[in-house]
C-alpha cells in the first residue's frame, strides 16, 4: 500500500513553454500534497503544500504565478511549470500525507520528474 | 532552517549493522519521527516511522529515547545495495502546523 505515481518521469521543453507534472495516490486518499525540488547532490527543497479543494501553500522564495499547484481531488495533484526557463531545471518529487489505517500520518513520496529545460 | 541534524556521510562494509542518528532537538509533543532513503534520481523510500522507544520492522529497527530529541535508525547487516542517502524527518512546527522540510542527510556507502 501508500503508492505515489508521478507523470512523467522524464521531460524536456524549450525554454518558455509550460509543463504540467501530475501526482497520483494510487491506494490511498491524501488530504495533503505537497512538491519538492531537488538539485543534484542536495537534499530536498519543499516548494509547496497543498490541501485538496484549497489554495496552495507556498514556501518563502518560491514564485507561485511560475509553479501552478492545484489539488483537484484526494488522489490528483498537479504541478504546473509556467513559462519555464533552464534555471528550472531540476528533479521534482510529490509526496501525499494521510491514508489508510495504520499510518500515523507519513508522506509517501513518488518516484520523481526530471525537468530540462533548452 | 532544518529541524533536524544527521552525520553527512558514513562508510561500513557490507554484512555490518550501521547506526545513523539524528538530532531533533525542538521535535513537538505529538510529532512522528519518520526515516527514508533515497537513491539517486528516485524518490525517498519510506523505511520505518516511530514515536518513541523501539520499532523494528522488516528491513530496519528505530530506537528514540525518552525525552525524544534524538532517534537512531539501525540497519542490520547491510549490503552494498543499502548505499544511498538516509533522511530523518520531523514535520510539525509551532501551532501544530505541518512543515515537513528535509536537513541534509546522511550519505552510506556500503563496501565490499
């Protein structure tokens, strides 16, 4: 149980374009989302939470007209990547919080999007 | 700034116990503990989960002292394949808010 699913795992874009990255909870509902990025040899950035049905909840330094975030429902959340630029450049993973019984409330995380962006 | 602390790195040899510790000085009252690993390139594994004294579970034992401002995760007779980097996570802050933000980490190598 507590499966992430990340799509796509891989993409590139010309610089300018937009990219859209979907987070799924395969076997379990997930009140809380939420999107890292991560540079190589670094620890995880945390960019964002998300609560579905509301707004996200964007951390200090991150652009939230640049990563779109909408958590439709309790298995779907999305990250968009607006008018990206190489500096986006980067692996962003999504984790979902909250579930089935017998988790006390830990993340689990998808395998991950590796963004490059010409 | 990271709620958490761990060693950068770490060197064993395969079929040794390793024991990673982490410090968590400011953990809050109700808040988890939660180990993960990650290899490159993938999303962090969750290994194990532990409020206080010891959990173990099939891959790894979680030991928390009583006053909690630290834990130890134990990785019994590692192999080469456990080399990857080791996070302790603590995720509430002030107001029983969830900020799940990572420290550093702990890089294991495994040797032959």
């Amino acid at each position: 149980g507590a499966v992430v699913s990340q799509h796509p795992s891989r993409v590139i874009c010309k610089s300018g374009t937009s990219v859209k990255i979907e987070c799924r909870s395969l076997d379990f509902q997930a009140t809380t989302m939420f999107w890292y990025r991560q540079f190589p040899k670094k620890s995880l950035m945390l960019m964002a939470t998300s609560n579905e049905g509301s707004k996200a909840t964007y951390e200090q330094g991150v652009e939230k007209d640049k990563f779109l975030i909408n958590h439709a429902s309790l298995t779907l959340s999305t990250l968009t990547v607006t008018s990206a630029h190489p500096e986006d450049s980067s692996f962003y993973i999504c984790s979902a919080r909250g579930g089935t019984s017998g988790n006390t409330g830990a993340q689990y995380f998808g395998p991950g999007t590796r963004l490059t962006v010409l | 700034l990271a709620k958490t602390t761990q060693p950068i790195s770490m060197d064993s040899y395969e079929g040794q116990e390793v024991n990673i510790t982490c410090s968590h000085n400011n953990i809050a009252t109700n808040d988890y503990i939660t180990w993960y690993q990650q290899f490159p390139s993938q999303g962090p594994r969750f290994i194990i989960q532990g409020y206080k004294t010891k959990v173990t579970n099939e891959v790894a034992s979680l030991f928390i002292p009583a006053d909690r401002k630290s834990s130890t995760l134990s990785l019994p007779r590692v192999s080469l394949s456990d080399t990857a980097v080791y996070y302790c996570l603590v995720g509430l802050g002030p107001g029983g808010s969830y900020i799940p933000t990572f420290g550093r980490g702990t890089s294991l190598i495994v040797h032959p």
